[in-house]
C-alpha cells in the first residue's frame, strides 16, 4: 500500500492550464492568448515547446488589467 501524500496546512495545488484553456476561460482565441503573453499574461515554460498557465495568476491579471466597475 503507497501512503498518500499530504499538503501543507494552508496550500494548494496550483492549477495550470493549457492555451486552449486560457482561451475558452477569457473568451477568445488561442492567437488572442499568443498575443496577451507577450503583454505580460502570466506563464510558465516548461519547456521550449512546453507552456503553461497558473489559473489563479491569470484571473489577478484580469483583476488587475480591469477598468471601471466597483
């Protein structure tokens, strides 16, 4: 029987997403999520090929980019 691991209190696993992911979550293309990267949405590179995005710093990004509202 393998033990299962536990978290530390008080984090949690990030969630990464992948383009196509980011692009149905933001409601554009997957060129749109080329074209916001190099405008500084959050990523990580895996590889050279490899991309990914953390969910949580791509919704602060949003926050952060929002105008108006409350």
């Amino acid at each position: 029987m393998v033990p299962q691991r536990e978290t530390p209190a008080g984090t949690e696993r990030a969630e990464l997403l992948k383009k196509r992911g980011v692009a149905t979550l933001l409601s554009v293309s997957p060129r749109k999520v080329d074209d916001l990267q190099r405008q500084g949405l959050p990523h990580v590179r895996l590889s050279a090929r490899c991309i990914r995005y953390p969910r949580a710093a791509v919704l602060e990004w949003v926050v952060s980019r929002t105008i108006g509202g409350r």
